[in-house]
C-alpha cells in the first residue's frame, strides 16, 4: 500500500499517492506554490532533518511536517531536507493576496489607543497564549487523517488579512476567522486535538479556548460565552467544546477562530473544505 498524505495547497487539501519502497529514500514532496496565509503539509522521510530557511521543522513519525506563510510573506521559501549526505532543496513560489482594508476616521481616542493599565493586561494575555503556542511544536500529527472542517455555521463577519486604519493609524492584520451566531450557540472542535488553554476574562479575547492539533498546529477560539472542556482533555473534530459568546471586547456575539502554526497565523478559510 503507498503513502498517503495532504498537502493543504492554496486550492483545497490534494490527496497524494506514492509507491512504497522497501526502505525509505530520501524524498521531499511539496505543493509548487503556496499563498499568503497558506498552510502548507508535506511528508519527508521520518529520519531526515528538515528546514525551513534557517528554521528547523519538526517532523512526525509519519515524516509529517507544517510550515505556515506568513501573512505579508513576500519571498518564497526554500525547504531542505538531509538525511546522511543526501539531500533536497525545493523552492515553494509565494504568491501575493489582495487583502481587505479598512478606513475608519473620527473615533474617540481611548477606543483607538488602550490605557497603560488595560494595555499592560492585554500584553500579559497575549504573552499567555504565545508561551502556550510554543509549548507543543512536537506534537504528534493529530489533524492529518481527517483534515479540518468549519467549527460554527453562520455568517462570515470577518476573514483573515483584513486590516483597520484607525484615525490614520493601521492596526494589527486581522488574524483569523470571524463568524456570527446567536449566543450560546455550540462550538465543535474542527480537527482532532488536545485541549492547551482555557482562560476567562481576557481584556481583548474575553473566554478563550485554545486546541493543540499537532506538529504546532493549533486552533484559538475567543469572545467565548462557555468553554465546556478542560486543560488536557483530548477532542475529536465534531465534539462540541464551547459556545458562542460576546466577551472581551465585542460588538456583538460571534465567533473568532484563529489558526496557527506555532506563532504564525493562517487563514482557517483555506484548510476547509469550500463550501
């Protein structure tokens, strides 16, 4: 029976078939080219050490490996892979997106610019959720047998890459997925994963949720109205985990959803089946 693998491509997720062998050969597949905001999987021999520019990858007993584009990744990305004195190098060609922007004049000056205590907490917030995002790069590959689906049905309120300009000043690119729905409504995890973080009352992100789907590989759910897991609890894609909610600062209940690959967000839009 040959291998069988997804590689997330800026397209949809392409089912791969490869002749096995009886031993492994150094091999590196990857997708050509790649979009801003991509998630990009590929599979390598599991002996092989494999990088990313100067970054090394960890790689799953699989031979699984993740590499998230950036945003506002303007180059293309070399990967190589060694094993022994053999070794590959591939090119993945980034191509540019058209990101939404928004222009906002005349707001008051406290909504734009946060006080020194309220922007003291927001930092120790998101200094939480990085140190948890960092803390399980190594994970086994949980995700890759069923992929991802959406984890709410309702209105698209926000998409990844968007950005305000507020008062002339931008913002921060919008980092994930927005989707309105009443309060209350359920939540499933959209891949298989391992609870990580569940926090209350964050200035910004209000009830967070955050699920480890491996490999570095994780999901951030916030403005939370319940979290109905626990740190530690392990999730199959479908489970109901929370429900929708309009804490933190938001202007109305729904659901943000973020992706990411360690620290580096990607769009949750393209690692979906389309609907």
């Amino acid at each position: 029976m040959g291998w069988r693998y997804l590689i997330f491509t800026p397209v949809a997720a392409v089912v791969l078939h490869i002749a096995s062998a009886s031993a492994w050969a150094l091999e590196l597949t990857l997708p050509e080219r790649a979009f801003q905001g991509d998630m990009i999987v590929g599979k390598v021999d599991p002996a092989s050490d494999i990088w990313s520019g100067s970054k090394a990858l960890s790689v799953s007993r699989d031979g699984y490996f993740v590499i998230g584009v950036p945003r506002d990744q303007k180059s293309d990305v070399v990967v190589l892979a060694k094993k022994g004195d053999e070794r590959i190098k591939r090119t993945i060609r980034i191509m540019a997106q058209k990101w939404l922007i928004e222009r906002i004049n005349g707001l008051p000056e406290k909504t734009v610019s946060p006080d020194p205590e309220t922007l003291r907490r927001i930092k120790e917030d998101n200094l939480r959720v990085a140190t948890v995002r960092t803390s399980f790069l190594s994970s086994p590959a949980l995700f890759v047998d069923k992929g991802f689906v959406m984890p709410l049905k309702g209105r698209i309120s926000g998409v990844f890459g968007s950005q305000r300009v507020l008062n002339g000043e931008p913002r921060s690119p919008h980092p994930g997925l927005d989707i309105a729905a009443p309060g209350g409504t359920p939540i499933v995890s959209p891949g298989d994963g391992i609870v990580r973080l569940t926090a209350n009352e964050m200035v910004l992100m209000g009830n967070t949720l955050i699920v480890d789907h491996g490999l570095g590989v994780s999901s951030i759910f916030i403005h939370l109205n319940r979290i109905l897991v626990k740190e530690g609890d392990i999730v199959s894609q479908g489970d109901v985990i929370a429900q929708v909610g309009q804490t933190g600062r938001s202007t109305g209940p729904h659901l943000h959803w973020g992706v990411y690959v360690g620290t580096i967000a990607v769009d949750p839009q393209r690692i979906v089946p389309r609907r």
